[in-house]
C-alpha cells in the first residue's frame, strides 16, 4: 500500500474507529460473527490487496483466472473443480500449496508480476449443489477489496446471482462485472442485448452502473479476446497504486457500515421488542384485574348462598321455637338435654354439610379462577419468541432467560399448587377465620373438623345456650310467652352475628388470595421490569455511541473516495 502523509492519517483514523467498533459491538453483545467481521476489518488492512472472483458454477471461473494470468494455475472441468478457497500469490516456486488458519482455504504461489502487491483469489460456485461452496464463498466476501463478478453469456445475471450480488452492495464492496462466454454470441446485437441486460440488472441492485466486460477465456486462451483485452487496461487502472490504496482503504470502511447498520438494526428491534414487552406486562395486569373482577364478581353470590342457608335454618329455629316453649309442650320441657336433641336434629337439620358443601365450591371456584389465572400467564409467555433481528444476541439471551423465569413461575405453580393443596390452605385459612369469629361459642371444635361442622356446632351451641333455663323446674307458667319472644330475639341476633361473621370471613378470603396472586405476579415479573427499565436506557446511551461511530465513518469514506 502507498502509505503517504495523508494515507497514514487515514489509515490511523480507520484503525481507530474499527477498534471502537469492535470495542461497542462486544459492549453491546451483539451475535459473534458481527464482531469478528470487525476483527477481520482490522486485520485486513495489513493484509495484501484481495480481487476476489466469484460467480456461479459453471460460469467459467477457474478458465477465467487461467486466462487473467496468462498461465494454466487452476484445474478446469464442467463440473465443480473448486471445493476451496485458493488464494494466489505471487512467489518464485509454481504451484506450491501453504495451508492457512482455516481448513477450507488454501495459498497457492506462482511466479506472476501481475499479482505483485494483490492476492487474487479463487472461489467456488455460488450455486453449486454443494452448500458448503456456497457459504465459503459468502464468508469470504467481507475481506474482497475488489470483486470481479462472473456471469455467463448463455445465463446472464440469474436469481442467484443477483441475490450474490445483493450481498456484494450491503458489505459496500466495488464490483466489476464480467460476461464470460461471450464467443456464444452470434451478433454484435445480441452482445450489446445481453450486456444492457446485465447492466440495468446490475444498476437496480447496487444503485449504480457498474463496469461490463463481455469477454471469453477460451478465446483468451487460444490466441487472444478484444473483451478481455479491455478488462485488462481497466484492471490495469483499479489495480494502480494510488487506486489499490483507495480500494484497500474502503473496503473495511464497508465493512464496518454494514456492521453498525446491523447493530443499529438489532438496537431498533431491541426497542421494538421492549416496547411489545412492556404491552405484554400490562396485559397481564389486565389479566390479574379481570381475574380480581372475576373473583369479586362472584362474592355476592356466594354470599346470598350462604345467607339463604343460615336464613332457612333461622326459619326452622323459629319455627322450633314456636312448636316446643308451648304450655302444651310441658312434659318436653321438662328435659332440656331432649330439647337441645330435638333442637340438632330439627332445627340445625343438614346445616353443616350444607355449609361444608357451599364452603367447598367457594374453595372450588378460588382455586379454579387461581389456575386459570396462572395458565393465562404462562400461555401468553410462551408466545413471545424474539425476533430474527435480535437473535443471538446477549439482549436476546438475557431476555429470554427472563422471561423462561416468569414462565417458569406459571409453570411452577401449575405444577407443584395442586388443587388439593391449594383448596386445603384456603380451607384452613378460612377455618381459623371461623373459628377466631365463632369458636368461642362452638365449644372446643378443632380446626380439622369442616367448615359446616364447626358453624353447626356454633348454632346448636348459641341455640342451646337460647334454651338453656327454660325447663319448666326454673319457669313460671306466666312467664313463658315472655321468654319465647326472648328466644326469637336473642336467635335473629344470633344468626345475624353468625351471617356477619361468614361474610367477613368470605370477603377476607377473596382479598387475601387477590394479595397472594398479586404478589406471585409481582416477584415474577419484578426482575423483567428491571431488566426493560435499564435496556431502554442502555439502548439510548447505544444509539447515542451509534450515531458518533456513524458520523466518523462518513467522514472517512468520504476522504477516503477524495483521495488522488
């Protein structure tokens, strides 16, 4: 390379900026190809000038390069004869083969003044049957300081070679087009046919009109090609010092704006991707106030079930009443332990399996709604696959991971809060309420025995307490109908503290389980929350270091195409 006053300045800037482009692609974790493309950058500018040839299989290549050097260096065959990368450079011993790094590429020397100072390498077809080719020759591209694109005059600029092609301009590479098997050609109209083709296919990918040669390498090789004379000259005009320089400097100026586009690529998708996150969020908060709303809306009812219970035992009390503190009820009066008997079996009848059932679809329905509510959130996380832009990426790992952890919750909860056991800590839960509200008057019931047992044993126990001292050995005859009146009051009382207490224990119920799903909700998603706030910030400290690469990277190409 001519290193100059001015060449080594830009040279010192474009060393610079490449390492503070590696340096910010690794900050940000972006995927690991992007940042070794930006190592290979660097390293290319130490290393000799790259023309790369490249086109489809069977477009003429390996003839084609034989023909370039004026000498039979690479083996020809109509099928493919390159499974390979070769690598040519000048050298005093012909044909001598120098392993690389990589497996798939290989340096061969031959004695040429026409690769002084370049490298001319040899790729395999890009269409070939055999992928492998295909992703040699693609890999390669990125390091080309000069591509000569090959096309065939039989298939001119086919599909695949136009996607190639497509490839060449996003990695800002100068491309230099050839036409290869021009001799098939009858007429100078369908030379000049074929070439306008070429061209306008060529302009509407790259943006610009490149350089066409329609040439022939067996004509070449057989004596002489008025085509592949003139590529030559323009060969001969690219590969000038001063324009070798120019060329070797912009090609990891290419590079590194094909890289930054991608990262800013992948910075907009992040923000996309935390923008739709942080909707999914407040879906599942809307979830968790519908799943509020759906436990709430059924309270009244649960409630209205529980009174209707407690108000038709409270019908069969009065009516208890009424029928035994009768005057022609005397002998039954007599014995209060028959009475309070007779109290259980009529009154309180089948109460506490009624409570015991009702308590239990209350329980049902807590758990139910719970459930659902969980399978609602793990469905809807499963759902948020990353993007294509940001994949493999740290910000797409680290989110991932994230978001598997709330899923994970769901699915934990799912799988370890069986409805056994949930219904069991609701049903305890609920009891010890009870217990606190009417376990003084129920008389030592445990807290294993049923809801309904317990508020049974409570009604027979406050009715009894009703009865108790109205035998007829502690009553006077005139005083009965008084006392009857008393029982009805102290009984509506009773019942109504009793309905009081139920209705306390139910609402509390519903708000203590709303509590433990909104804390669940919260600890899962807590740590995505933390993780949205300081990637947004993150990102717009990204996008702000984008954006000075960017403008550097302008500045540079655009004293790099200015220089003489």
């Amino acid at each position: 390379m001519l290193v100059s006053g001015p060449v080594q300045d830009l040279l010192s800037r474009e060393r610079a900026l490449l390492a503070d482009l590696q340096a910010f692609l690794e900050t940000q974790g972006a995927p690991p190809e992007a940042v070794e493309y930006a190592r290979g950058a660097v390293r290319s500018l130490d290393e000799s000038f790259l023309l790369v040839v490249v086109g489809e299989f069977n477009a003429g290549k390996s003839s084609f390069v034989n023909a370039l050097l004026g000498a039979t260096v690479l083996p020809e065959g109509v099928t493919p004869t390159t499974d390979r990368i070769y690598v040519l450079v000048h050298g005093d011993q012909p044909g001598q083969m120098e392993p690389t790094r990589d497996p798939f590429v290989s340096r061969l020397t031959y004695p040429l003044r026409s690769l002084e100072g370049v490298a001319l390498v040899d790729t395999p077809g890009t269409n070939a049957i055999i992928r492998q080719h295909q992703a040699l020759t693609e890999g390669f591209l990125p390091r080309a300081d000069l591509v000569l694109f090959l096309t065939s005059a039989d298939r001119p600029f086919t599909e695949s070679e136009r996607q190639f092609l497509a490839l060449a301009a996003r990695w800002g590479r100068s491309v230099v087009l050839v036409v290869n098997k021009a001799d098939l050609l009858e007429t100078p109209e369908q030379r000049e046919q074929v070439r306008q083709f070429v061209e306008t296919g060529a302009r509407g990918v790259l943006g610009l009109t490149p350089p066409v040669f329609l040439i022939s390498a067996r004509g070449e090789q057989r004596g002489g090609d008025p085509g592949f004379a003139a590529l030559r000259d323009a060969l001969r005009t690219r590969l000038s010092e001063t324009e070798r320089t120019r060329l070797k400097l912009q090609s990891p100026l290419g590079t590194a704006a094909e890289i930054l586009s991608g990262e800013e690529t992948r910075a907009e998708a992040a923000l996309r991707t935390l923008t739709e996150d942080l909707s999914i969020l407040r879906d599942l908060e809307a979830q968790r106030e519908r799943h509020r709303e759906t436990m709430l809306g059924e309270l009244d009812g649960q409630l209205n079930r529980l009174g209707r219970l407690l108000s038709e035992f409270e019908v069969r009390a009065d009516r208890f009443i009424d029928a035994r503190l009768r005057f022609s009820n005397l002998r039954g009066l007599m014995n209060s332990r028959e009475l309070e008997e007779d109290f259980r079996r009529e009154a309180v009848a089948d109460l506490p399996d009624a409570l015991d059932r009702q308590f239990g679809t209350m329980i049902d329905r807590f758990v139910e709604a719970n459930l659902h509510f969980w399978e609602d959130v793990q469905a809807f996380l499963i759902r948020r696959q990353p993007s294509n832009e940001v994949a493999r990426t740290r910000f797409s790992y680290d989110r991932g991971a994230l978001l598997e952890g709330i899923a994970g919750s769901a699915r934990e909860h799912l799988e370890t809060t069986t409805e056994h056991e949930l219904a069991r800590q609701l049903a305890r839960d609920a009891e010890d309420a009870l217990k606190g509200a009417v376990g003084g008057l129920a008389g030592g019931i445990g807290i294993g025995a049923g809801l309904g047992a317990l508020v049974g044993a409570s009604a027979v126990d406050f009715t009894g307490g009703i009865l108790a001292g109205l035998t007829l050995g502690s009553l006077g005859l005139f005083v009965l109908p008084n006392k009857r009146l008393q029982a009805h009051r102290q009984l509506r009382q009773k019942v109504a503290g009793l309905r009081e207490a139920l209705e306390r224990i139910v609402r509390r119920e519903y708000e203590r389980e709303q509590e433990r799903a909104d804390a669940r909700l919260r600890d899962a998603i807590s740590p995505y929350t933390r993780f949205t706030q300081q990637e947004q910030a993150r990102l717009a400290q990204a996008g702000a270091r984008a954006a000075e690469l960017r403008a550097r990277l302008e500045s540079l190409q655009a004293d790099v195409k200015a220089l003489a």
